[in-house]
C-alpha cells in the first residue's frame, strides 16, 4: 500500500498553516515584550495579544478540518494535531499572561519579567524558523535537531530567570504581599510561555524521529 499512497496527492497546505501559525507567535511574543516594558502602552500591547490569539485559533480550526478531510496528509494525522495544539498553547499562554496583568492592574515589571520576555521572543523566532524547514525535513533535519536544542537551552534559561525574579520579588514584596501575589501570577504564566515554545520544539523533533 506504501507505493499507492505515494501516488495520491497530498495535502501541502499544513506546511503553510505551521509557518502562519508560527508568525502569529512571533507577533504575540512581540506585543508580550512591549506589554512588559510597562507604562501607558501595556493596554495597547495586551490587545494586540488579544487579536493575535483569536487569529491562531483561526488558523487551528482550518488545520483541524483539514486533517479530516484530507485523504492524505504530509505525515500522521496525530503529529499534525499534536503540533498544532502545542503551537496553539503558545499563544494561549501568552494571552493568560495579559489577563493576569489586566486583573492586577499592573503598569510596572521586574528586569526577570523583561528578561522572560526576550527569551520568548528568541523562542518565537526559532519556532518559526522550524516551521519553515519542515517542509524540507529530509535535508534540514539537523538545522531542525539544533533549534530544538537551541529552545531547551532558552527554557533552562527561563527557569534560572524566574527563579531569580521570585527571589527578587518575595524581597520586594514582605511589605506589598498583593505585589507578591500579582507578580507571582505573572511570573507563572511567563514560565509557561517558555515551556509551550520547548513543547512545540519537542514535537518537531518527535516527528522527525518518525518519519526520517
């Protein structure tokens, strides 16, 4: 059955929906690094979070019709999901570290918070560059292996990071605890931001090790 297969058209577009849905991580990431700069810009960059986040669930629900429909697909169905859902936890992430700074009201944020930040964007960068090579995974598996390695060593980052801002912020916060609360919340969710983009990473590498 491998040769009849290899005969049926298959279905390229996921490729163009993980670049499209990696670009959307991009923006989010960047409108999350704006947000954390403080100031009067933080309500403008928690919307632009906001739109960026309705824009991937688009892009999921297109790649999630897709898989049932299409009759053969660049590689298992599962993987497709899988990716997706994770590239989609991303960007929710993002959005759940907005909401938590428009419930605490917050305008200002430690130099770990920003720090969190760029790493996310370092992340969403690679990301995107991972999607854009899975087209070709055959000759660029090892550009691929060296991003996945490339984000775990951005989350080992973000872990010393967060530990050293909730040091810095339970300091701060003996005299404010509704301070500690908020900036924990937020430090939680910015950890998290993290971890999504190594998730993604995780899956890329799992699909390469099925299909080379």
């Amino acid at each position: 059955m491998r040769w009849f297969h290899a005969l049926l058209p298959r279905e390229d577009s996921f490729f163009d929906w993980f670049v499209e849905h990696a670009q959307i991580l991009l923006k989010g990431a960047e409108a999350l690094r704006e947000l954390l700069a403080g100031g009067e810009g933080v309500p403008a960059a928690c919307a632009e979070i906001m739109r960026q986040e309705h824009a991937a669930d688009d892009v999921t629900r297109e790649v999630m019709l897709a898989v049932r429909r299409t009759f053969i697909t660049p590689f298992d169905r599962s993987d497709i999901r899988e990716l997706t859902v994770s590239l989609d936890d991303a960007i929710d992430q993002m959005q759940k570290t907005a909401k938590s700074i428009i419930l605490f009201e917050m305008r200002e944020f430690q130099p770990q918070m920003r720090e969190l930040g760029d790493l996310a964007i370092q992340a969403a960068y690679l990301t995107l560059e991972a999607t854009e090579l899975l087209r070709g995974m055959g000759k660029n598996a090892s550009r691929l292996n060296a991003i996945a390695e490339a984000v775990t060593r951005i989350e080992d980052r973000s872990d010393e990071v967060y530990d050293q801002g909730m040091k810095a912020l339970l300091k701060a916060g003996r005299e404010h605890p509704m301070d500690f609360i908020a900036g924990a919340d937020v430090y939680d969710h910015l950890e998290k931001v993290i971890d999504r983009f190594e998730d993604v990473a995780n899956h890329i590498s799992g699909i390469l090790l099925e299909h080379l």
